[in-house]
C-alpha cells in the first residue's frame, strides 16, 4: 500500500518526528492532494500538525477553480489552508527567468515566509520518483556535475518530500481508488518546456524498450545520495584543514594543504566548498579555473572575478573575498588646511599641516626616551654640546638646529606611532586616493614607479588593489600606503628648510 511505502520513506531519511508542524505545498494536481491525504492519514501516527498553501501563478484562467478545489479539500478534512497570487508571467519577464524557474523560486519564498509566520518547522512537497528521473536526465542531456546528479533528495534543511520514492503511477492509482479530486495542469503537456519533452516525449519511448528503468535509475540516484554525502564529507575535512583564515568579506586556504591530497576531483569539490560559504554557486568552468590558477603557486595572480567575489592566487594562498558594492563606497571629502588643499577619496586618515615650530614634532613620551637616546646615539656625530644637543632636539627645537641623520632617525621613531611628516615647501594641494597606473615617488635611487616599489616589497595582490597614494599632481606620489607598510617620498622628507610640513596618521593601520 502507498501510505506504507510513505511511511518507510519517513522513517529511512527521518523526515518527519513526532510532534512536527508541517506545512503542505498544495497544486490542486495529483501528487500534491495525494501527499495531503496521506499525510493526513499519518497524522495521528506521528502528531502532526498539517497547514496547507495554494499559489495561485496567474498564467491560467481556470486556476480560480484550482482555488476552490483545494479550498473544499482543506475544509473537509479539517486542515487549515493560505491562499496567495503572485504575477508569475510578469515577475519572470522582469526576472529574465522562464515561467518554470521563476515559480518554483516565488513558491519556495512564498512557503518559506508562511513557515515562520505560522511558526512551522517543515515544508512537504510533492515530488516523487519520475520527477526525480526527468531532473536526472536533463541535467545530464544540459550539462552538470557529481553534485548536480543528486537531483532532488528526500530531506534538504525543512523542506522534506515523503514521496520521493513513489511512482507517478503509484499516485494516480492510490487517488483514483480514494477519490480524490483532482486538476490537470494543460501546460504540462506543452513539449516547448523542456521537462514536459522529457516526460511526454522521450520516457514513453524508452519505458517500451526498457520497462524497469524507473526502478534501476532510481536505485542509481539513491547511490549518488550516499556517494555524495561520503565526499562532501571529505571535501569537507579537507576545507578545514586548508584553511587559514575566515570571515564575513573574506576566506584565505593554504593552497599547499590544500592539493597535498593529490586528488583532481576532491581538490575542486573543496574549491566549490569555499564559494559557499558567500552562498555562491560556481560554474564548473569557475571551479576548473581556480583549480588550474593553484597548480602553479608563483607569484600573485588574479584567477577570477564575479559580479559579488574575486579570486586571487597570492603565492602559496588562495584568498576569495567579497567586491565592496560601490553605493557603500566612502563620499569624496574636500578640505583645505591652512592653505593647502586636500581631496580625499579613500582611507581612514588624520591630516594636519602646521608650520616650522617643532616643539610638537620632536617631543616624545617619556616612556620612549631611552629608546630614542639610544637610537640618537648611534647616529649623531661627535657634537660639543653633546647631551644637550639631545635635550633641546628632544624639547623640540627649530629644524636648523638638527642634522639630517638625527631626523630621520626621529621621524622614523614617529612611524611607530602611525605618523609621518610631509615637507610641504613645493606642494598646494594634495589628492588621497587608490593608486592608478602611472604613479611614481622618488626613492634613493631616483624616480621609480609605484607598480614596481609594490612588486619588489613582494605586497600580495590583494593589498595592491586597494594601495593608498598621496598625488601632488601629475600622478607623483610624496606618500604610498599598502596594508601596513607607508613609504614616503625622498624627494619630501623633512630638512633643515621646511617651513611648513604636513603631518599623517593612520589611527587603525593594518
């Protein structure tokens, strides 16, 4: 009997538990009023609660009478019932979708909010074994991958299918012995859909030749259930080991981990894992990228980038992060310090600029006195006032009085507190930005350009992207930022003839 063969169903993938509250997914079609009736029937078995949603897809005219068929059902068997409509043709033109798609998508969402409005814990729908076959068979004739072979499993989260292992024969036979009304949806037999040219057209043809297949391709998917859940397990595990770093906008593996298994297959199963976790569905060309880009771990290099995620091959690292939406970039700020015009685009920055009274610039805490005198010590040359020479630098004298080792050596001393010094003598106006292709600074050995400073620092390409400039104009740089590090200029350093300088801060520097 059919309500046994449910019934194991229920029991063998723990579908249902005692106690459950259960809304059902009604069409008005066959299968569905049949899943209710026996449902229904178990009702008592396992102390079910049973709610019942129609939605009403607006592509047919008749389907006022689906409404009231499914309605007269609910109120005779004492099963409360919600009824929706959703502009199906219209939502899927806006969409790009096709009428199929996008109901299934409006239905899922229309049952999912009814669930936590009732405050149910399960959605039962009505697929059963055929629709298991016809999924199979086109995914396979469309093309897909092991994962997309499962099809349609008994159990996924709180959406559960009691009749996944029925026949549509099996079905028609049970509400015909029951009668149990029933609607015929017209459009299922239109081969445009190309399920219903699976099911109309190609099945009757193969089930003449080949009467069992139902049996043995069911059979199959029931293996591709437990091959499945054995490597997604040990994807899985082989994730986790892999990983390095996780986070909301970010996941970081270690890609030496993570082809140490030396399995093709696994490999990209765990790379599929990694999309997950910013609820991404990769194509099997995006996984067969990444895993192609990891094969040779030399260097930085960009695998691949969406409209949500960019893939990046830092050395031995594989790092996937979220694109920043550009309605949450940060608004261009304008301000003008003591005559000195500033345009910043990017970054959490402090800026000041003050003129040559050093009082401030060279006065450090006390705790870091001893340090510094150390630090002095070895730079200075042999002076007559020795350490009072020291005292009067460290009280903050007027830059005539420093000798240019002793101030780098200062100024290097502020770096460690995230601040850094400008001379402002040739400079009106100054743009904070990303960098752009073009930028230069000076270094010690002359003119040099920004790409090849980021390069030789050996940066990852992450942190490339989001560089932080200081344009004076014309794409010359007097300060560069890259994650932690900030290089300034030689050509800008502080002298014994700044007159007016600019001090930076970075208060949350990586």
């Amino acid at each position: 009997m059919l309500v046994d063969k449910v019934r194991e169903t229920i029991e063998k993938y723990n579908l249902i538990s005692k106690n459950d509250k259960v809304i059902v997914a009604l069409s008005g079609g066959p299968d569905s009023m049949c899943l209710l009736d026996i449902l229904n029937k178990l009702k008592n078995e396992y102390s079910l609660s049973l709610h019942c949603l129609y939605l009403n897809h607006m592509i047919r005219e008749d389907a006022i009478k689906d409404e009231e068929l499914v309605r007269d059902l609910c109120d005779r068997i004492g099963v409360s019932i919600s009824i929706y409509k959703k502009d199906i043709p219209k939502v899927s033109e806006k969409l790009g979708l096709s009428l199929e798609e996008c109901g299934r998508i409006v239905r899922y969402k229309v049952l999912k909010r009814e669930m936590k409005l009732k405050g149910f814990s399960k959605i039962a729908t009505a697929h059963h074994l055929d629709d298991n076959i016809e999924t199979f068979l086109m995914r396979q004739f469309k093309g897909t991958s092991l994962g997309g072979l499962k099809v349609i499993k008994p159990k996924n989260g709180h959406i559960i299918r009691p009749l996944i292992g029925c026949t549509k024969g099996e079905i028609l036979s049970y509400i015909q012995l029951r009668g149990i009304p029933f609607v015929i949806d017209k459009t299922n037999y239109e081969t445009t859909y190309e399920r219903n040219y699976i099911r109309n057209v190609i099945l009757p043809e193969v089930e003449k030749k080949f009467p069992s297949y139902r049996r043995h391709l069911g059979n199959l998917i029931e293996d591709i259930w437990q091959l499945e859940s054995v490597v997604e397990k040990l994807a899985k595990n082989l994730t986790n080991k892999a990983l390095v770093e996780l986070s909301s906008h970010k996941v970081i593996v270690d890609i030496d981990k993570l082809v140490k298994v030396g399995n093709e297959f696994l490999i990209k199963e765990s790379i599929k894992n990694l999309f997950k976790f910013f609820n991404y569905t990769p194509t099997r060309k995006q996984i067969s990228i990444v895993y192609e880009g990891i094969k040779c771990r030399r260097g930085n290099k960009e695998l691949l980038k969406t409209s949500r995620l960019k893939v990046v091959r830092e050395y031995n690292r594989l790092l996937i992060h979220k694109l920043l939406d550009a309605s949450l970039t940060q608004p261009v700020r304008l301000v003008e310090i003591k005559g000195i015009k500033i345009k910043i685009r990017v970054g959490d920055v402090k800026i000041d600029v003050r003129e040559n009274n050093m009082r401030k610039v060279g006065k450090l805490r006390q705790k870091f006195l001893n340090t510094l005198l150390r630090a002095l010590m070895r730079v200075i040359k042999p002076h007559k006032r020795g350490t009072e020479f020291i005292t009067k630098i460290l009280l903050g004298e007027n830059f005539s009085l420093l000798d240019e080792d002793i101030l780098r050596e200062i100024l290097k001393y502020e770096s460690l507190k995230n601040r850094y010094y400008i001379d402002l003598t040739n400079i009106g106006s100054i743009e904070v930005r990303n960098k752009r292709e073009g930028d230069f600074m000076y270094v010690k050995s002359g003119r040099k350009k920004i790409k090849d400073i980021i390069i030789d620092e050996k940066i990852p390409l992450t942190r490339r992207e989001n560089a932080i400039v200081f344009d004076i104009g014309n794409g010359e740089i007097c300060l560069l930022k890259v994650g932690n590090k900030v290089r300034v200029s030689e050509k800008f350093f502080l002298n014994r003839n700044t007159k007016r300088f600019m001090v930076i801060e970075f208060p949350h520097l990586q």
